[in-house]
C-alpha cells in the first residue's frame, strides 16, 4: 500500500555509512526531506544527491533534515558519500523493506531482471511525521523539482 499526503510516514531502522541504525525518531521534531534514489554513483543519483547537498543550507534554514536512502550497502553508500562530500545522512535499505512500506520499489532496474532498487522519490515529513508532500517517479532517468520541494517544505509550519 503506497505511503500517501496526509497520513503518517512508516517508520524505519536502517543503517547509516557507519552501520548505524537510523530511524525517524532520531530527526524529530525536525521537517524531513526522504530522498530515495536508485543507485550510488549512477549519474543521475550523483546529480540529485549532489543537489541535495549544495541546497542543503537553505533547507536547513527552513528547520529541514535531507535524508538519502537507496538499496545500496553501507560500504557503498560511504564511498559515494565521501566521494561525493555528503552533509546529511545516507541510510542503506539493502533488504529493500523500507522501499516496500513506501511503496518506491524499482523492479528490473537498468532492465536488469531481477534486479530491484529504489524508484527516484522525495517525501517531505512535517515535524510530526506526517507526508505533506509526495513525488515518485517510475523513470529511473528523472530528477524531482527541487524548487517545488523547497516550496513544500516552506509551507510547513
């Protein structure tokens, strides 16, 4: 069942780069930006999550916490945070459960059968936890409206 505006986002305990596990609760009382993504060092990820991190300034201004999530490991996940200079965490959902509670599971990925990776999402969480904002995108290739984004989350209180 897909995680919808208005209701409260499903909870999640998945490890960070440093094998820590993560979970909402770590971030509340705090706007949360969930950027899925499909793949470390894809071009497109590293152009979004490469995007989310020079924004990062503002979205923080607005009391928002950037999180990136993807099916990759830990260990991969670090490198193309260090890599990449990532200032916000990114969490690794390598069983995929987190993917399935949202409803943002990418089968076949790079028409890989069997391969399965995160669809390209953003979920923008108000301080409690609800989704006031939701953007999916089943084309692998397609990169969210930042601005819009920004927007959503300026318009939580």
């Amino acid at each position: 069942m897909a995680v919808e505006v208005g209701q409260k986002a499903p909870d999640l305990a998945i490890p960070d780069v440093e094998r820590v596990v993560r979970s909402l609760k770590d971030f509340a009382g705090k706007k949360v930006v969930l950027a899925f993504y499909p793949g470390a060092f894809t071009p497109v990820c590293t152009r979004e999550l490469c995007t989310f991190r020079d924004s990062l300034n503002r979205l923080e201004g607005l009391g928002a916490q950037v999180i990136g999530i993807s099916v990759d490991t830990p260990f991969s996940n670090r490198a193309f945070a260090v890599q990449n200079h990532l200032n916000f965490p990114v969490l690794s959902d390598y069983n995929r459960e987190v993917c399935r509670l949202y409803d943002v599971l990418l089968s076949d990925f790079a028409g890989l059968k069997g391969l399965t990776a995160a669809k390209r999402s953003v979920f923008v969480l108000d301080r409690d936890g609800f989704v006031r904002y939701k953007w999916v995108s089943d084309d692998p290739t397609k990169e969210p409206d930042y601005s819009e984004i920004a927007r959503a989350v300026e318009q939580i209180a």
